[in-house]
C-alpha cells in the first residue's frame, strides 16, 4: 500500500516537474512578445530569474549551487531556510537596536517597530494600541474633569439658596443629601430616597423646585439630567 502511494507521488512529481520543462522551452522559443495593442516588447528575463526558473523546473532548491529538493510548499531546502531564517532575525534585531524600521529600514520607529508609513500596510489601526489607550484615558479624565467643576459650581450654588433660608425642612434636607453638602458626595434619587424613606417620585417632587431655580441660575452647567427626567 505505501509502495503504491510512494509510485503515485513520484509519477505526480515527474508529470509537473516536465510540464514545466514544456512551459520553459516553449517561452524559449517563442522569445520577445508584443502585447496586442501595444507597440514595447515584453520585459527578457534576466540571468538570475531564468536560472531560478531552471532550477524550479527540475525540482531542485532555487538556491544557486545546491542539489537538495525544496521543502513542500517552499521554493527552498531545509538548509536555506534555516539560513534565511537566521538572516532576517538577525535583520530583525540590528534595525531595532538602530531605531529603525524593521520592515523597511529607512525610517525611524513610530511607538513600537514599525515606522509610521509601514504601519499603514501591516497594522488593523495606523494608531498604536498604547497610542489608543491614551488618547482613551485622555478623554475619560477630561470628561471627569468637566463634570467635577460643574459638580463644584452646583455645590457652591446649592449653599447660596440654602442660605437664603426659602426652602422647608424636608426640601432643604432633600438637596443637602442630594448634593452632599455635608459630605462632599453627590447621591441619586434612589439614595436620597433610603435615607428620608421617601420613594423616588417623593424625592424628585421635593427637589423640583429646587433644580428649577437652580437651572435658571446655572443654565445647562447643572451635573444632573434635564427636569423631569429621574436620576
């Protein structure tokens, strides 16, 4: 059974290896074509290219000099492999340690290997992952930021009416727990509503009063929803 399949791949193998050889005499022979419509005759084959082209041909590693078959699926023996291999890795780490590029070796590296041209054909995202987290946390703390200064201007609004002494018990009580004038920390209806054991339609009509004066002084600078809407 194995004798039967070894006999099928080397009949496999001859049978391409001269249908190559057929292909190769026959653009011999045929020598510089000329495209219909056009009037410039095909490029020749250089020197190089119609050895390696031999070489393919008669199933042999297109590396000049050797004698080895190529590995399947490679153009090259193990042993040339392995040296190229060895090669690029070693290209690998020289263009690192330079700064360079390790795909093309003519510009510096852009926040990782690559340069920033290179990163455009090999890469999902022309902007790095860290460049991406960044800009990411960048925006984050800046929409913290701007939240935290309106939250500050509303607490020192919120002090201003309380101190004027217009609201009742329970309404002042309510935006004292909502704002956190006490303890710096700014609750949601839900919350507001456990501690006063009110529910959160309760809240809301005692703090609504409240947050419209509040927005008329404020305008949209408010840290809270639209009137009306629930917190």
């Amino acid at each position: 059974m194995l004798g039967t399949a070894n006999t099928a791949t080397s009949r496999s193998i001859r049978s391409h290896r001269v249908g190559l050889q057929i292909q190769l005499r026959r653009l011999k022979q045929a020598g510089p074509q000329v495209d219909a419509g056009t009037t410039s005759p095909k490029k020749e084959l250089s020197q190089s290219q119609r050895q390696y082209r031999k070489r393919m041909a008669a199933g042999l590693c297109t590396q000049t000099g050797c004698g080895s078959k190529p590995q399947v699926g490679h153009m090259h023996c193990q042993k040339h492999l392995a040296k190229m291999s060895k090669n690029n890795k070693a290209q690998y780490r020289r263009r690192a340690r330079q700064g360079q590029c390790i795909y093309c070796g003519q510009r510096p590296q852009f926040w990782g290997v690559r340069c920033i041209i290179c990163r455009q054909h090999w890469a999902k995202d022309p902007l790095p992952a860290g460049a991406r987290r960044a800009l990411r946390l960048y925006r984050a703390a800046e929409s913290l930021r701007a939240l935290e200064q309106r939250q500050v201007e509303a607490r020192h609004a919120i002090r201003k009416l309380l101190a004027r002494g217009d609201l009742n018990g329970r309404q002042g009580q309510a935006l004292r727990l909502y704002a956190g004038i006490d303890d710096g920390k700014w609750r949601t209806y839900e919350q507001v509503g456990q501690i006063m054991k009110l529910s959160k339609e309760g809240v809301r009509k005692l703090l609504l009063p409240s947050k419209i004066e509040l927005t008329v002084i404020l305008g949209d600078k408010g840290p809270w929803k639209s009137i009306g809407q629930h917190r």
